[in-house]
C-alpha cells in the first residue's frame, strides 16, 4: 500500500500526491532501462538479420537466418563454445570448491575475522585489466613468482596451448572465489545452531552433520552462486583477452569481438550474441529450475 503524506511536509505543501511522487521515482528508470537495454537488444536483433557492416556505408540487405545457419555451421565457432565450455568447467567448478571451503573455515569464532573477511574479498575488487595483467607478470617465464615457487624453471603458462586455458581459469578462480564464500558465509551463518547441538548430542560424524544439515541448508545460496558466475564466465572476455592470444583460449565472447571489431561482420556478430545470449538464457533456466525445487524441499 501506498503511505499517505504527511499534510505538514514539504512536498504536500507543493502539492505533489502520492501517484506523482510514485511516477517521479518509476518514470525515469523506466525511460532508462528502455534507452540503454531494450532498444539495443531489439535494434541488434533487428542487425542480426542482415548483412549489414558498420565499416561500409553500404546499406543493410535482409538476408533471413542465413548468418545464425552460417554461425551454426561453422567448425571454429563450435571450437570456441567448446573453450568456453571447458572454461566455464573449471571456472566456476573452482570457485566453488574454494569458495565454499573458506567459508567452511571462516564460520567460527576466529581473532579478526572481519578483517580477515575483508582482505580476502579485495580480489573481486580489482579490475579486470590489472589482474590480467598482474598475473601476467606471476606466470611470465623469465621473473615470475609461480615457476619459482613450483620450481619449474622458464615454463611457459601462458603461450603453452596446453596449461593456457587453465592458467587464464585458475586466475579467475583466485579472483571470484570470494565471491562465492561471501554468499556461503552468509547461508552457514544463518543455520540455527540447535540442529548442530542435535546432532552432536546423537553423536553423529561430522559427514554426516556435513551432508544432511549444512549442504543442504547453503545448498540454495550455492546455487544462486552457481547461476551468477556461470553467466559471467561464460561472457568471459577481458580476462582471456590480456593474457593469452592463443586459439585454445580464444572463448567465444573474444570470438564476438573479433567478428564485430575486427572482421567488421556487424550482422553477423549480432546473431553470434543471440546465440549466446540463449545458451546462456538456457543454462541458467536449468538452475533456477534446480534451485526452486532444492528450495521446495
């Protein structure tokens, strides 16, 4: 409902009802998320139908769905779907995993926890660019901090097609795995604590308290966390495109940039971001899909 005004304020006295206060607030974002999100995605929509090349002054010719048959058909553009499959993989599997496990180890009475929370979140913190190229410089050959550690030498991580993929993810997982552990954090702080005191007075194992209390009691933020990162790895694109320019870690968003940005196929690469935009739409429907019976439970 909404509240009456008070006769007494400011706005009253101006003579602003209730319905105008309510249109001041709502109008403008709604012309915002119009301007910004709506008429783009119907405007490319509109391009990926085309032929059309923003380097050209030619004009855009209709071609029907010959760009998605062509994308569809085309053997490099199912080798980047599979990049970015093995990447998301790996990505998000680590982010999880260490993820969830620091937050295990954080949800307990520990001397300066908060400040403790608080350094381990500045990774998400920083940019995209600087951590790219921050562990450039821990991987590189010649200085890097990693082969020293490892004792490995001059290997090479990044121009290896073999480890690139891997070395470009398990920089991703150092960056966003906070992230994870602060929605787990906060999903095992909100665990009533008798349940635990049950099961300790039943003697049960700490495995079993693990996989019938507090797994699926986080189970529903875990998702939640699953779903966000899952779509942002697989847009992964500044990451990948800092560190290593080889073809096994080409993922498909630098694929779509290359299209629109470098090859000038605009139509094209419309369609190339629908067909991402879908998978992506489907992966998560999954999820949520998952994530509302976990809940249901």
């Amino acid at each position: 409902m909404i509240a009456r005004l008070d006769p007494r304020s400011a706005a009253a006295r101006r003579g602003l009802s209730d319905v105008a206060i309510r249109n001041l607030f709502i109008i403008p974002t709604i012309v915002f998320l119009v301007v910004f999100n709506i008429f783009p995605l119907i405007y490319s929509l509109g391009y990926s139908f085309t032929d059309f090349r923003a380097s050209s002054n030619q004009p855009a010719n209709f071609i029907g769905l010959d760009n998605y048959r062509d994308l569809l058909g085309d053997e490099h553009i199912w080798n980047n779907f599979s990049v970015t499959a093995k990447y998301v993989l790996v990505s998000v599997g680590g982010q999880v995993l260490v993820g969830f496990g620091v937050a295990l180890l954080l949800n307990r009475k520990i001397p300066g926890k908060g400040l403790l929370t608080t350094l381990l979140m500045l990774p998400m913190m920083m940019s995209m660019a600087v951590v790219g190229l921050f562990w450039q410089l821990l991987y590189s050959p010649s200085w890097g901090i990693i082969n020293y550690i490892l004792g490995l030498d001059d290997f090479s991580w990044l121009s290896n097609p073999d480890v690139a993929l891997y070395a470009v993810a398990l920089t991703d997982i150092w960056m966003w795995s906070p992230f994870v552990m602060l929605l787990c954090l906060a999903g095992l702080s909100a665990i009533p604590q008798h349940l635990y005191e049950a099961a300790a007075i039943d003697r049960a194992s700490k495995w079993y308290t693990f996989t019938r209390i507090t797994l699926p009691l986080v189970s529903p933020l875990l998702l939640i966390a699953i779903i966000f990162r899952t779509m942002e790895a697989f847009k992964t694109f500044d990451l990948a495109f800092i560190m290593s320019s080889l073809d096994s870690t080409e993922l498909i968003a630098i694929r779509l940039y290359k299209l629109a940005f470098q090859e000038w196929q605009t139509g094209k690469s419309c369609a190339l971001a629908y067909i991402v935009l879908i998978m992506v739409l489907a992966i998560t429907n999954i999820y949520v899909k998952y994530l509302n019976q976990v809940k249901d439970r």
